[in-house]
C-alpha cells in the first residue's frame, strides 16, 4: 500500500512532463507553423518595437484607453 | 473605503491596503513566505494587511491588481512577430507561462483570496508606479516620472498629478528602456539580473566612466531624455536567457564577464563600465526632467516611480541638478510599490476619493509585541535581558556600538520597500573602518565592494552630510539618496563612506521612528556622531526578517554579537538555529524570460 | 483605421467559431451528406468527373473515384476509347448499378468486366437517384458516344413514380410522353445547394426543408414511391404506366437507330425476395404497418418486365437467382441498407452474365474471378504504425528533455500513457462500429457534450477571462492574432483542466 501514492505520483509527475513537453511541441509548431507566416508578412508592414529609428524622439503620446469603472474592470 | 492593491506574477510580489485614503498596511510577501523574491499571489501578505486593518475580507470595497494582463500578453505576441523567427524559445516558455497561468490571474484572485470578480479592477503598469508615487507625496500637484524595465507596453512615462487625479502625458514604449539598458549592463559586469543592479551601482565608484561615448553607439538620446536602442546590440526581446548580442560584446572588444567572478574581485574594466553606465543613466534622466518641467507646466515638484527610482546615486543628483525644487519617491518604488500605487489609483482615481495623508514613514509591515517576544523567548529556551527603561536600553545599545559590537535591530513595524531603515537592521559604529570588512565578510557574506549606509539624525544629517534642509527630503527618509560624506566627517565615518566619498543616508526622525531615533541620539551622545551604520537583517539569499524566530535564526547564523528584540538582549553564547524558521533561496540566475515578460 | 481593424478582428473571431463548430460538427458526423453530384443540363444530375471521395455507415465502407468522364471507371474508360475487337457492354441505372454501398471489387459490373476480361468490357453509368428517363435521356443524348454493342437497363421501383416527375428534390429533370418524346428541353440549372445541405452548422440551426413527397392510403402514411406497391399502382399508377411506357419506348427507338441491343433487368426490393423481411422489417418499418395483404413488393418488377416486353426489348428477372440465394443461406442484401450486399451483386452479375451468354451477345468469358481480390492490406495496421512512431519519436524528446530520467523507464512510461490513449480511442471507435449508427452518433455526441461540459465546469469563471481576451484583441484590432489566440486560448483552457484534474491530466496531454 505504501507504493501506491508514490506510484500515482510517479505517473502523475510524469504526465505533467509529458504535457510539458507536448505543450512545448505544439508551441513551436505554432510558432512556425502560424504565427511565421503571418509575421513574414507583419514585418513588412508594421515595426511595433520601432527597431527603425524614429526621426524625431521616442515619447508617444500617452493613450488612454478609457476612464472610470468599466474602463478599470477590463484586463486591457 | 478598504481597497486592496497586489503585485504579483512578475518578482516581489506584495500587497497594501487602504482604508479611507490612509495606507494602513503594505508589506511583500517574501517577508512572510521566505522565498526570496516571490513571484506568487501573495496570500501571506494579503492575510496580513486584512488583519491589520482590523478588516474581513468581505469588507473589501475594491482589489486592484498592478497592471494589465492582457496588453502584457499582446505585447508578447506582437515582439514574437516582430522579431521572428529568432524568438522561437522565448515564444515556447513565455506562452506555456501565459496560456497556463498568467491570463488567468483574475481567476486566481478571485479563488484564491475570496472575493467576488466584481470587486476586481486593474489598473495600468506605469499608473500604478505614477500613483504609488503622487498620492503618497506631500504635493497636492506635481510633475511626475516613472522609470524601469518594462510594464504591459511602456518602459518611461511623463505626467501630470493634480489634486486627486494622474494624467499621464507621454510614454516610451518597449523596447527602448532606460531600466533594460541598466539590466543589460548588469549582465554584462557579471551580476544576476533583476538582482544584480545594487552591485554594479555600488561598484561604479572604483571606476571612471571612459566608455559614455562607447555606450551612446548602441543607444540615442534624445534631448527630450527619450531613448531608442539599436537593437542589433541587444538581444531581450527575443532571447530567453540572453540580454546582450554578440554585436555588444564585439562592440566592446570584451566578453561579458563569467557571472563566477563578479563576486570575487574588482576588475578595473568592469568598474568603468559600472562608472559608465551610471553616468549615462544620469544624463539621460538629467535631460527627461527639463522636458518633463517644460510639459508640466512649470511644476515645482516632480514625483519619481519606476524601478529605475532605486538608482540613489541617480536620485541625488536629479535632486541636485535637476529643474524640480522638490522631490519625493514613495518608499517602495519598484514593482512590489505597484501594489499601493494601484490601491491608490482606484481609491482616488476611480472611486474619486479625496488625497489621504502623505507617506512619511515606511513602517506598514507586522509587528510583534513585548510578550509575544517574550514568549518566543521562553518556549524556544533562549537566554535574555531585558531592560525595561528605554533610555537606559538606548545607552546599553549606543555603548555596544561604541565597543565595536554588530547588533540585530528588530523593534516596531517591518518596513514597506527593500530598504531596512531601522525596524529590522543590522547596525555597527560607523567611526570603524573594520566593521565594513567585518559585516561583508561575517554576517552579511557579500562582495567586499559593496558599500554600507548610514542612518542619521535628520537635525544633524547637514552636518555629516551635503543636504541642507534634510527634513524636506523624503526620498532620504527612505534611504533613496546617495549623498557626498562631507570632506571633513569623511575620516569620522570610514565605515558607511564610499570610494568616491558618498554614502546613501537614512535621516531618521523622531516622530516617525522614535526607538532607532533615541538610540542613535545615545550614540551620538556617547561618541559625538549620531550616525550608525545599517545594513538590512538578513544574510546573503535571505528576504529580510519578519518575526523574532527568523531574527534569531539570522542571528545564530551570522557573526553578529547582539540581538535586540526591542528592550530584549540576547548574546552571542545564546545562539542555536531552531528548526521552526526556514528559508530557501530563489534560484540562481533570472532569466531573461522573467525579466521582459 | 482602429475601428477597421476590430470590425476585422470580430468578423474573423466569428469566422473561426463558426468554422470551429462546423468542423466539430462534421467530425461528430453531424455534416451534410456528401454528394457525388452535379447539375446536367440533360438528366438534371450527374457525377462530377474527378471526385474522389469515402462513404460509410455501420454496414459498409465504400471509396468512390469518379474518372473525367464523370463514370465510376478507370481513367482509360472514356466514350472515344472503344477497342473494335471488344464488346462494350453500358450499363445504365441508379445506385445499384452506381455501386452505393459496395466496393467497385464487389459490385456486379465490375465482376462481369473482370469475367470477360479482353473479350468485353462493362462500363458502369449508374447515378445515384436516377429514374429511367435519366437512363434513356442520357443515352439519348451521350450513348453513341460511347459506341456500345449492348446497353443494359436496371430500373429498381422508385424509378416507376419518379418518371411521372419534372423535378426530384431541388433538381429538375426529364420526363417522356406515353409516346416516347422528352417533354422538357434543356433544364435550368436550380443554382448552389441550399445551405443547409452544405454546412452542417446549418443543418443545426436551419429549419428542414420539405422531405419526399407522401401519399395517404388506407390509414397509412407512405412515400409516393411506394404507391407502386399497392394494388394498381396507387393513386399515380395511371401515370406510372404511361410515363415508365414512353421511356422504354424513346429506348427501343433508340436502340433501333443505333442498332444496339438492349436488355432490361429490374432490381428486385428486397421485399420482393425475402417475404420475413417483407413482413417483419419493410411493411412495419416504411410501409407504417400497412395490411400485409394490401401490397406487393413484386408489382414493380412485374411491370417493368410487362412494359418492356411490350415495347419489344429483352428482359430478364433475377428474382429467382437471388431467392436461391437467400434459399442457399446466403443474405444477398444489407440488412438495413435496401442496396444489394456483396453476395447480392454477386449473384446479379451471373444472372446477367449468364443472360448475355445465353442471348448470344456476350461472351462466356472464363477470365479472371467471379469477385475481384481486395487490396492487399499492410501487415501492420495504420494505429499500430502510428503508435510505434510516435512512441519512439515523444520518447526521445522526452529523454533529451530529462536526462536525468532513465531511457528505459522513459520509453516505457511514453509508450504505456500512449497506449492507454490509443486503447481508449481505437475502443471507443470499436464501439461505435458495433452500435447501429444512429446511436453511434448519438452516443459520441453524448460524450462529447459531457467533455465539454466538463471542460466547462472546471474552466467555471474563466470562460469569461476568455471571452475577455478574445474582446480585447478585437477592441485593439489584431485580427491577424486571432487564429493563434484561438488555438493559445484552447490549449490554455485544456492546460487549466489538466492541473485541476489529476484523473484526466494524462489524457489532456496526450490529447495533444
């Protein structure tokens, strides 16, 4: 009886790791499989991290995505 | 009104509660869980601010969470695309991070600490550090600027405080960051990341800063203080354990230094780079601040918030130098500081509440009482005194010092930021030049470089040090200056005195801290220098200590000779590590990984 | 611009739910019936050349592959590939002669193609649903093409009410006059299907369109096709007659024009055949329990056979031969399927064949088997393949991952969690085989709900986090980031599930 907890923790450790692990492979397929196709193309039209330098200064204006209640109740 | 604000998820999670405008309680939860640096939900910490603000949790009007999660996550996925396919690693981990733990932080807040989703609000990163900042300043209006690594999008943001409400006006946006520039460099000297910043700060004195010129190729400053990387040199934004390129170090023509050898000696080279950096830093914040009083208005207090706000040797001179009459930086003005500045922002922001009382003191941590020290003492079998009076203990403390003996100062509420500002101290005579030597080697088991603060009387702070008016400056209260020793007191206090002459000051005020304020006017009474040197009460990879047991433990562990409990002593031939403490230190080596996401 | 993009983004978020659902949908076997059909200006439908396509049902398992001419044939089966020196035998009917519910090795027009092997070829028109003025229409209009010797006719019964229609579901088609003359010129194409035969996701929400055509009689509620059935020909039977008379008289015109030689053989219901399953199964079942004594499953037969006759072509009745079957032991037919099984078209092509020969007007042939040999399997099934490469594939990455962990002992948990997964699911697939299909499909629906009503359950609150994240990128305008939000959000979700779930962890993570 004394083996069954460290059987079942056993197994459960190792399907947490198994999932790590698929979860790591489907994430680079991902990576490759849909976000570079789109990101190919994003990087073409669009430069979010400003890697080319701006003429004139780096501030941006602040933008506020809204204020009071509903605004702070959002994760955005 | 009780509003609760948290920090967590990212390092140094913490909690505040407000009630009625005024910050009651605040504490991070490494004091409480030992882990240092813990990232988790901070239950402990939580616990304890409901209890000491004699709430239930039911009677939570509102719990802020310190940032957005989700414009975090959008900010991951856009650097992915962005920087494809190189950031194929920091996509795996972050995202098997985010999609498994991090997006659902609304959930675990409201399973973990109890409370109804409605009651849930979130406020933005750099709103959070503006409002920790501002609503716990003096000023009823102010100019403000927040400074660090990285929130959801922004790294820098310029703005305007007036009465109860921020108005943010400008941001600098990731990956153009004064805070991941200072990190990089960190890495670069050697020095663990997230970690490692107080060591290069320290180290710059034994350097002469030679390479600005080099340092401002991989970077341009505008003369509004705005940043732009070239990020060609850099590689966080898409590497999980790397912050340099190969093009920094061929820039340089040296390899970053083996993280082995930061601790064991100082390399002149690596000292110029620290020199370096740090001036760069300055100049790029001595330029941020004109334009912020320009934007502003005029204003003539400016509040600082941000990680970048640690940079004493920084803040001094931004006080000095800068166009602001008046400074405050709130005493935790890091990440863990978000937590209050959340509660705040909701509390005055959202629910429109008027200005509490401003923050001029740090202690919001637990507290033990006479007899339950007492008790600890007797249940655990440990040998003490106790001198009932308090000045006649303060005369016993000053007299200690003056014999050259190294005490544990543990007296009132813990303190709020990662400073120990004498709550839980470890404190010497500064007139010894051995006790530096003795407290990095012994007790505190750190590089021999790194330097050790005074806490001074605030009446007499001017005459040791060059603060005239020191009273009017909070961000000394709480150890965020670095100020000049002034020449002649320079061979008074070897001990807390720099390589370039500067120690980072503590005033001390009666009314705020009445017991360290006694004793060290004992001290001064005794010797004529009422200063002591004091360095946090904890030891290498430990969070500072919360309770008498880990005081105690921390004391057994250690070369220190006395332990005061408040009026309690207990001598060196009493140690003994009990069993009933812990602690286990975070893991070596933050990621880059943890740094950026 | 902003409001552009999150209109996007919303719009795209939609698209993927909906396509989310209609795949759900479909695997679930809840999709819409896949037709091998197209408009055909002259027979209303035909198959459409090229199709390659899989249909299944408890009973059977049939790959379909239509060559360029539209014919279920090999792609040298064309009208202009005639060999003088062999006698080409069209074949023309519904889904009998199409071969529903068989494998081509099964079905009788490919068996007798192999029987005659260089002597004769037969070549299969049969379309699923045609009457026998499609049959004649198409011949009308294609036969010659295709330069036969002999044409075989197989009408079933439901073609005899169908020839007195101008339009079969949404489909027009011909009809002939008592006099043999095709009554509709070109047809006119009735456009896309609707969409409920085209998305399953329809089919769910949309209203049924209206079904087959009933007629009431004695009581009893039956399709119009069945009318044929009961005495007379039901109400239509007038009709049935002189409308089934002009298509087998446009035929024997043509077949005199042609000089062809044609041959009639109807396809016997499995009523007609089999009197316990006429009794115990049809009359109950399609008939709503209709007085035994009130039909007759052999009118049909009978009538074409009279009509044919009477429009002086060849005919021929298998009835007999499959009732031997049946006699024999043998089940000819499907047992709920009303096509014939295997052994039925086994037996039908040696009516035929025997027939043609007798006739003289096609060869004995002793080339090749009476059935064609099934292809030959692997020895090692598709699962077990699968299985192994993934055991050793995951077990590699698995050790490289944790060095610290013995191979052996990886290797065997990897394999022992994969083959606790694919015992699960090859079972479950076990199952739903053995279950009449519409329980199978109910059950899997069953279990599916529950899976995702658990996955729900466990999710709880944050189902709205959820739909929060999804808001938030569509208020911000990153409709390129939805699909992989889509799939982030899912595995998150079933992350979530796992660590709240011990039991069902292993599975989620093999789910993978």
């Amino acid at each position: 009886m004394e083996s069954d907890p460290s059987l079942l923790k056993t197994l459960l450790t190792f399907s947490e790791r198994f999932g790590q692990m698929l979860s790591r492979i489907l994430l680079t397929v991902l990576y490759y499989g849909l976000l570079g196709p789109v990101a190919l193309f994003y990087q073409r039209c669009a430069d979010p991290l400003h890697l080319r330098k701006r003429p004139s200064g780096n501030w941006t204006a602040w933008d506020d995505h809204g204020v009071g209640f509903k605004a702070a109740r959002r994760q955005d | 009104m009780n509003v609760l604000g948290l920090s967590f998820d990212y390092h140094d999670s913490s909690a505040a509660l407000i009630k009625d405008g005024v910050l009651v309680a605040a504490a991070s939860e490494e004091r409480f869980s030992r882990v240092k640096h813990d990232s988790s939900l901070p239950k402990l910490a939580v616990e304890f601010a409901i209890q000491k603000g004699g709430i239930t949790r039911d009677e939570l009007d509102w719990v802020v969470f310190y940032e957005k999660p989700f414009v975090k996550f959008e900010r991951m996925l856009l650097t992915g695309l962005a920087t494809f396919p190189r950031s194929a690693g920091v996509f795996r981990e972050s995202m098997q991070r985010w999609v498994s733990d991090k997006l659902w932080v609304k959930s675990h807040m409201a399973r973990k600490l109890g409370v109804p989703k409605k009651k849930l609000l979130f406020a933005e990163h750099h709103m959070s550090h503006a409002a920790a900042s501002f609503f716990t300043s003096p000023f009823a209006d102010s100019a403000i600027l927040t400074v660090d690594g990285a929130g959801e999008w922004t790294t820098a943001t310029m703005g305007i405080g007036r009465g109860n409400k921020i108005e943010l006006l400008k941001e600098m946006r990731f990956p153009h960051s004064l805070g991941l520039l200072y990190s990089a460099f960190t890495a670069y000297c050697g020095f663990e990341i997230n970690e490692g910043e107080y060591k290069l700060m320290g180290m710059h004195p034994y350097g002469t800063p030679r390479y600005t010129d080099k340092i401002k190729q991989l970077i341009e400053v505008g003369e509004d203080g705005s940043l732009w990387h070239d990020m060609r040199y850099f590689s966080y934004h898409f590497s999980r354990n790397d912050t340099l390129s190969t093009a920094f170090e061929e820039h340089f023509g040296r390899p970053r230094r083996d993280p082995k050898e930061s601790d064991k000696s100082l390399d002149p080279y690596y000292c110029d780079m620290a020199a370096s950096i740090q001036a760069v830093t300055e100049e790029v914040l001595l330029k941020m601040l004109p334009h912020l009083h320009e934007v502003s208005g005029g204003m003539k207090s400016v509040c600082l918030s941000g990680g970048v706000a640690l940079n004493s040797v920084a803040n001094y001179k931004l006080m000095r130098d800068g166009p602001f009459e008046e400074v405050y930086i709130h005493p935790a003005p890091g990440d863990d500081g978000g937590a209050a500045g959340a509660a705040y922002w909701a509390y005055n922001q959202i629910c429109d509440q008027p200005r509490g009382p401003a923050l001029d003191h740090a202690f919001l941590g637990s507290e033990y009482s006479d007899e339950q020290i007492e008790a600890f003492l007797r249940e655990n079998d440990i040998p003490y005194e106790h001198i009932a009076d308090d000045q006649a203990f303060y005369q016993f403390v000053a007299k200690a010092l003056e014999e050259g003996q190294v005490c544990g100062w543990f007296r009132g509420r813990f303190e709020w930021g990662p400073r120990a500002l004498g709550a839980r101290s470890i404190i010497a005579d500064p007139r010894r030049a051995e006790m530096k030597e003795k407290l990095n080697s012994t007790i505190k088991f750190r590089e021999a470089f790194r330097p050790f603060a005074p806490s001074v009387l605030e009446e007499r702070a001017d005459e040791f040090f060059e603060i005239p008016n020191a009273e009017k400056h909070f961000p000394a209260r709480f150890m965020l200056y670095v100020a000049p020793v002034r020449a002649e007191k320079r061979d008074v206090l070897p001990a807390i005195t720099h390589e370039d002459g500067s120690g980072r000051l503590q005033t001390v005020f009666k009314d705020t801290n009445p017991g360290y304020h006694q004793m060290i006017k004992a001290f001064g009474d005794l010797t004529g220098v009422p200063v002591v040197m004091n360095t946090s009460f904890n030891l290498k990879g430990e969070p500072i200590v919360e309770s008498p047991a880990h005081a105690f433990n921390t004391f057994s562990l250690s070369g220190m000779d006395l332990l005061l409990l408040h009026n309690f002593i207990i001598r060196a031939d009493a140690k003994k590590k009990i069993a009933e403490t812990r602690f286990h230190l975070r893991h070596e080596g933050d990621s880059v990984l943890q740094m950026v996401s | 611009m902003r409001l552009f993009n999150s209109i996007l983004a919303a719009v795209v978020a939609i698209l993927l739910f909906g396509g989310a659902m209609e795949g759900g949908l479909r695997l679930l076997g809840f999709g819409p019936p896949k037709t091998l059909n197209r408009f055909d200006a002259v027979t209303g439908w035909s198959k459409t050349p090229g199709l390659r396509t899989h249909r299944s049902s408890r009973e059977y398992a049939v790959d379909f592959s239509f060559n360029d001419a539209g014919l279920r044939e090999d792609q040298d089966v064309q009208p202009g590939s005639k060999d003088p020196e062999r006698l080409r035998v069209l074949i023309l009917g519904d889904s009998f002669v199409l071969g529903y519910s068989v494998q081509r090795e099964n079905l009788f027009v490919d068996i007798l193609d192999a029987r005659w092997g260089d002597e004769a070829e037969a070549i299969n028109v049969g379309t699923e649903g045609w009457a026998t003025d499609q049959a004649v229409a198409w011949l009308e209009s294609e036969g010659s093409k295709w330069q036969p010797d002999v044409v075989l006719l197989m009408p079933y019964e439901n073609d005899l009410y169908w020839n007195t229609q101008e339009q079969y579901t949404r489909y027009p088609k011909p009809r002939y006059s008592e006099l043999g003359e095709r009554s509709q010129g070109e047809l006119t194409d009735p456009g896309a299907a609707p969409l409920r035969d085209r998305s399953a996701l329809a089919r769910l929400i949309l209203p049924k369109s209206s079904s087959l055509p009933r007629i009431e009689s004695k009581g009893h509620s039956l399709l119009a096709e069945h009318g044929v059935l009961l005495a007379g020909g039901g109400p239509n039977g007038d009709a049935i007659r002189r409308h089934t008379q002009g298509c087998l008289k446009a035929l024997a015109n043509w077949a005199a024009k042609t000089d062809t030689k044609v041959l009639v053989c109807p396809i016997p219901a499995h009523s007609a055949v089999d009197e316990t399953y006429a009794r115990e199964v049809f009359g109950p079942r399609v008939l709503g329990g209709m007085p035994r004594d009130s039909w007759d499953a052999n009118r049909p037969v009978d009538l074409f056979l009279e009509l044919a006759a009477a429009e002086g072509l060849a005919t021929v009745d298998p009835r007999q031969a499959l009732i031997t079957s049946l006699e024999n032991g043998e089940q000819p037919y499907f047992s709920i399927d009303w096509h014939l099984n295997p052994v039925g078209n086994k037996v039908l092509a040696g009516v035929l064949h025997d027939e043609l020969a007798r006739l003289d007007w096609a060869p004995e042939g002793t080339h090749g088997a009476t059935t064609l040999p099934a292809p030959e399997k692997s020895p090692l099934s598709t699962p077990a393949l699968l299985y192994l490469l993934l055991v050793t594939v995951l077990g590699t990455i698995y050790c490289r991952l944790y060095p610290q962990e013995k191979p052996l002992r990886a290797y065997g948990l990897v394999g022992a969690l994969l083959g606790l997964v694919f015992g699960l699911v090859l079972g479950s697939a076990a199952l739903l085989d053995i279950l009449p299909p519409d329980l199978g499909r109910v059950l899997s629906t069953v279990v599916v709900l529950a899976l995702l009503g658990f996955i729900a359950w466990k999710l709880g609150d944050r189902v709205t986090i959820i739909a929060g994240v999804m808001g938030a990128f569509i208020r911000r305008g990153h409709w390129y980031l939805m699909p992989l939000l889509v799939i982030l959000l899912t595995v998150g979700s079933l992350l979530v599930v796992a660590a709240s779930s011990p039991l069902v962890a292993p599975f989620i993570y093999t789910l993978f």
